[in-house]
C-alpha cells in the first residue's frame, strides 16, 4: 500500500502543490464549468490518498483540513487509514458543497490534498505528478507539453528551453531523474497563467 519511499533521488525541483491545483482551476475556467475543477480535484484526492502509507495517512487525518470535515458531520464515520479513506474524502467534500455552497467543496479538496503533499516524499511527488490520470488533469488544465518519466526521450529544443529556464549549465550531465524532474517542472509552470492565484511562487519567472 503507498509508494516506496526509499531510496530516492534528491530533489532538483521543489514541486508545489499549488500548480496542481492551477492546472484544476484552469480546467474550470477554459471550459466554464466548476464540475470540470471538482472532477479534477477528486481526482487528485484520490491519487494522492493512493500513494500516502497508512502511517502517513493517519497524520493526513489528523490535520485541521481532515478534522472540520469529520466534525462537521456530512458523511457517518471518519476517513480511516484504509484505501476507503480516500473516497470518504470526497465524499465529504461533496456533501458539504451541496449541503451549503459548491465552492466549499472545492475548498475542501483543496485542503485535503495540500494536506496529502505536505506529508509526500519527493518519489511520491514524482508518483502523483507522472500518473496516468494526471497527465489528463494537465492536458486539460492547459499543458502543451507532456509530462514525463525518467528515461523518456526528451526533444533536444524541449530540453533546451527547461535549461534556460532555470538557468541550468548546458556543458553538465544531468542525471535522467534530474531531466524528468526539470521538464516536469517547466512544464508545468508554463502552463499556468501568470494571473493566477497558483502562480506566486519563487521559481515562476516574472513576466
């Protein structure tokens, strides 16, 4: 159960979480359509319950995202460390939007899933960012490029635009973790609107 969390290559790139939820928040706007952000954000919640390990699961429930809901009462019972947890989640989420606003169940998954990142490794970072139903929330959220894994092939041009970008030594070879990790990144980041709330983040460039 979980994604192994050892070994694992060091962090090139600090992964947010909020470009994930730009990506959901874009697919929203372009297409008008709260539902198409909430999909997406369930979908997150899911992935992410996936890769967390009982253990860190249990910290995910006791946080105060995860606590107001079971508080609040809008499902029976609480999430527990089991994979049911995840839809318990989601479940919660839904019925407080619909008992009240929908934008609390956005809000809700939001904080369930920043909660989830919070207690990620980095190989789970990399295991929620390269999966399958991500690709398809970064698609639709506005990602030109695809995202990709370690060892995929990387055009030349692509490669050349991610070194610019974070100002990387041409002359160096870098690993191939390293490169699926900066054309995540880069990716990613160019595909959110420098208008965006997401966006306030020190490696988004200016303008």
């Amino acid at each position: 159960m979980g994604v192994v969390t050892s070994p694992a290559e060091p962090a090139v790139v600090g992964f947010d979480v909020e470009w994930l939820l730009a990506l959901a928040s874009q697919h929203g706007d372009y297409s008008a359509n709260l539902q198409c952000e909430l999909d997406d954000l369930r979908t997150l919640v899911r992935i992410g319950w996936r890769v967390l390990s009982p253990a860190q699961r249990a910290k995910v429930i006791a946080t105060e995202e995860v606590v107001a809901a079971i508080e609040g009462e809008f499902v029976a019972g609480n999430p527990g460390t089991g994979d049911e947890g995840g839809e318990w989640l989601v479940s919660a989420a839904m019925a407080h939007g619909e008992g009240d606003d929908p934008d609390h169940d956005a809000g809700d998954l939001q904080g369930f899933f920043r909660a989830m990142w919070q207690e990620m490794s980095i190989e789970q970072h990399r295991a929620v960012i390269e999966d399958d139903e991500m690709v398809d929330i970064a698609e639709l959220g506005g990602c030109e490029g695809f995202l990709v894994k370690a060892g995929d092939e990387i055009e030349a041009d692509d490669w050349a635009l991610a070194e610019e970008h974070f100002g990387l030594d041409p002359s160096f070879q870098y690993g191939e973790q390293q490169v699926a990790d900066y054309m995540n990144a880069f990716t990613l980041l160019e595909a959110i609107e420098p208008g965006d709330a997401h966006t306030r983040h020190p490696m988004k460039r200016s303008g």
